[in-house]
C-alpha cells in the first residue's frame, strides 16, 4: 500500500485503548512492528451508519472496504457480514487500475491487470470491443 | 445524513485513532485529501477474522 501511494485507515466500534492493546499484545507477534497505520475508533457506530455499515443488533461496524481517491470520491466499496475475511490482493488490483484510469483517461476491462490492454472509451470503440478485448 | 455511494463524495468524520509509535491522535477523514484512501471497517479487535 505504501508502494502504491495509499494511506490505509482501519476502524471499528472499539475505543482507541482497545486499539492500542490489541496491536502491543496480539498483532505486533502477527505483523513485525506491528500495524503501521492508524487505527480508528468509531464508538456509538456514527461513521458506521454513514457509510451503511453500522449493524445495530450486534453493535458493530461489519467488513466494509471503501477506496477514496485524491479529491475524496469512493470509487470502490465492498462490504461482507463478518464470517468472511477480505482478499487483499483484489483491493490492490482495483488500486491499480483506479490510478490508471485517473492517469490516462482510459478504462481498463474485467480482470484488468496492470499491462494488459486498457480501452480508450468513444464512438469508434461502439460495437467494436470485441476486437479489442475478449475474456479469458 | 449522508450515505456512501461510489461515484460521491466519502462523507467526512472525525474520529480518534491510536497510531503505533505516535500515540492517540484525533483525525479527519479531510486531512488526507489529495491522497488515496483505503477505509476499512471491521467487527472488533481480538475476534477471529
């Protein structure tokens, strides 16, 4: 994420000291160090329900992923109930293509990695796509 | 109140954070503007996933 130029924000319903804990005692022997980047505290769930992911029974933010980009527009969210962890190596795929299209103005097709054909959107591209491009 | 949707703008917070080396610190989501941003919400500490 450094790499890429992305600052990474986590956040959960626990309080800060929680947060502050759980790194020194339990992730610090998961990740060297520990986590590198700050860890939010949304007690009460208010940024939760602003971004749909208060769940109220239960109390807690569930899994909700949302990539910003510079002038502040989510560009991605994806949100999963709690069973199911995340597969970083799709965020930093959509990352990718996100600041290629930004950068060039082009869009990139499904499953798009980074070196593979992009597409240039306009009226000489109608209809024509499959030339361009065809799924794997 | 607003609610995400991609395509506008992230609706901005405050909140107060613990950053590893720094301490406790309070943040707005408005400070990293001009930066890209990857937000993650999560159930709670010490759980399993």
């Amino acid at each position: 994420m450094k790499e890429l130029g992305v600052e990474v924000l986590s956040i959960s319903t626990d309080s800060r000291f929680s947060h502050k804990i759980w790194n020194e005692d339990e992730l610090s022997k998961m990740v060297e160090g520990g986590i590198p980047f700050p860890m939010l505290s949304d007690q009460g769930g208010r940024i939760g329900r602003a971004y749909g992911v208060y769940d109220k029974a239960a109390g807690v933010d569930i899994r909700g992923r949302f990539l910003i980009d510079p002038d502040g527009i989510i560009q991605a969210m994806e949100v999963l109930t709690p069973a199911v962890g995340r597969n970083p190596d799709e965020l930093i795929r959509q990352i990718k293509a996100f600041q290629h299209v930004r950068a060039t103005g082009e869009v990139t097709p499904s499953g798009w990695e980074p070196g593979q054909a992009t597409l240039t959107p306009g009226p000489d591209l109608v209809g024509k796509v499959w030339m361009a491009w065809k799924p794997e | 109140m607003t609610t995400a949707r991609v395509g506008e703008k992230a609706p901005d917070f405050k909140a107060s954070a613990y950053v590893a080396g720094e301490g406790f610190k309070n943040l707005k989501l408005s400070d990293y503007e001009g930066q890209w941003v990857v937000l993650c919400f999560y159930p709670g500490d010490f759980t399993y996933v």
